[in-house]
C-alpha cells in the first residue's frame, strides 16, 4: 500500500505482531535507534568530548557571545532548568565564565572560553560527518525531505533558532546549520517522544521495556542475547533491562534446556496485561509525536526513517 493510502492504525503496531512488525511500527524504538547509530558515527574514530546537550550550549554561546541563560535555552532548544545545571557544570570545567549585568543585577552574561570554542569546532566537524554518514543510504531529494519533516517535529514545541535574527560570529558551525542537522533533530524529536509518554504512559512502562514486551508477545520465548540483538542494545545494558522487567514481574527467565548458561525469557499474564492496558495511550503518543506532519506523509516518513535505522541492521 502507498504512503498516501496508509490507515491511520498502521503507523502503530499491535500486540501479536511479529517482532520485525513490531520494531518497524514502534516510532519510539525507531527514533532511538535513529540517535543511537548517529551517536557511533560521530563517535566512530573518537568519543566526543561534549554531550549533545552541553554542544547546543556551547554552540550558542560561541556563536552569540554575552547572551543571558534564557536566550541560551531558545537557541539550544533546551529548557530552562537544564541549562542552568548545565551552565554550573560548564563553568566549574572552565568552558563558560558567568558576569552580572549591570543593568540588571538578577540578569547573568555568559560568554564561551576559547578552548569552548575550540571544542565546538570540533564536534562541529564531527556532526557534519556523522549526517553524511547515516543519511548515505538517502538519495539528496530524500535527505532534504526527511529532514523538512523531522523539523516539524522537533520544533513543534520548541523555538527555532534557525529563524531568529541574532548577529553571529563568522567562524565555525552556524546554530541554523545545527538546526538543519539530522543529529540535533532526531535528539529533539527523542525527548518530544519521550514527554509525551510520560503525559500518556508515565510509569506503568518504560519504552524500551515496552518495546521489548511487544517483540516477546509476537515472538513467543526468546533467549536473552537474541532480545537484545533485536533491540539494539549491548550485552550489559539488556542484562539491566531485563534484570528489572523479571523484577516488575513483567517476564520470567528459564535455564535454557541444552545450555545452562543460556536465559530464555517468557512474557508474564502481568507482561501481557500491560501491553493491553497501554495499546491506547501507546497509539497516542505515536499520532502525537507524529501530528505536524501531514497524513499523507506519515506513513512515508517512518519508511525513510526505517531505512536509514531498522534497515541498516
């Protein structure tokens, strides 16, 4: 069926799914994995000195030096508090210096030091790299597309720095270019994701835990290595989720018949209660997350983000 003639319930995925149906309609997990596989991109000869977050604010400040906090978290698209706890960190690292305004002594300038800068410049570099990288698969007609598209979301309930008119400085990486990065999107479009589930779900499941509910419902038992291979995730942190999934009573483990040292894991009646008392507020939080972008183009957008995610697996 064509993107243009998708019904509204197959952007979501039922319980009883297989677990490739399951992960290929789950825009959470899909979005995830979108940040998890441009994360080692740019982390791919290096890890990066700064987290997304404190490079947003760094980024602001040395492109729009002796700004005040509030001004930092619309050009960063972060919200207030954030910033402020950000803002602490960074100055005890000498990266940020704090000065009162004096004109108004509540109000504090803030200014970037130089190696700040220096290290922007860097994860400037590395950001660019890493979209040219994940969006490879994408014809240029499909990146710009995509990208128009995850704009809509990400800057659905945030200001836009890319539309404001503040003087920049000349040098480096421009706040619009970040702005325009698929990057910066897919982590505004994550933390949009994950708002409204705390509004519709909040904490009756986690979403990778329900995620993983929905791949063991469609798949029956399944050892634990093929879980985590199915979901992303690296020996360690699949341990942990599974480790606290058995303890909210949401799945059993069993001994694997021909090797002991091999977990099989079961969904519980309390598992599949749940899947069923969260099928419609999981549906909301994905026609949430997905209602700036037009009916019409809905069901094409998770196929070009299943291309360059679920499809490189």
């Amino acid at each position: 069926m064509s993107a243009s003639g998708q019904s509204r319930n197959s952007l979501v995925a039922e319980p009883g799914q297989t677990a490739h149906e399951w992960l290929a309609h789950d825009i959470g997990h899909v979005i995830r994995l979108g940040r998890q596989l441009h994360t080692a991109f740019k982390n791919a000869d290096s890890p990066s000195l700064l987290t997304p977050a404190q490079f947003a604010v760094l980024l602001s400040l040395s492109r729009v030096p002796d700004i005040d906090q509030r001004t930092v978290a619309d050009l960063a698209a972060l919200d207030q508090s954030t910033v402020s706890q950000l803002v602490r960190r960074l100055i005890d690292k000498d990266l940020l210096t704090s000065r009162a305004d004096p004109n108004d002594a509540r109000r504090h300038i803030l200014r970037a030091s130089r190696a700040a800068v220096d290290l922007v410049e860097s994860d400037g570099r590395r950001l660019r790299r890493a979209d040219e990288l994940f969006l490879a698969p994408l014809s240029p007609a499909e990146r710009s597309w995509l990208l128009t598209q995850l704009r809509l979301i990400a800057f659905s309930r945030l200001p836009d720095a890319s539309t404001y008119q503040l003087p920049e400085s000349s040098d480096g990486i421009a706040i619009a270019e970040t702005n325009w990065a698929f990057g910066r999107l897919i982590r505004l479009c994550l933390q949009l994701h994950d708002a409204f589930w705390a509004e519709e779900i909040g904490s009756i499941v986690t979403p990778v835990s329900h995620t993983a509910l929905g791949v063991l419902a469609g798949t029956g038992p399944l050892e634990q290595g093929v879980l985590g291979e199915a979901l992303s995730l690296d020996k360690a942190s699949t341990a942990g989720l599974v480790s606290r999934m058995e303890r909210d009573g949401l799945l059993e483990i069993r001994l694997h018949d021909g090797d002991r040292r091999r977990k099989v894991l079961r969904l519980t009646s309390r598992g599949r209660d749940t899947l069923k008392l969260t099928a419609r507020p999981f549906a909301c939080v994905s026609h949430r997350l997905l209602e700036p972008v037009r009916p019409d183009n809905r069901g094409h957008l998770l196929d070009v983000l299943r291309k360059v995610t679920v499809g490189r697996q």
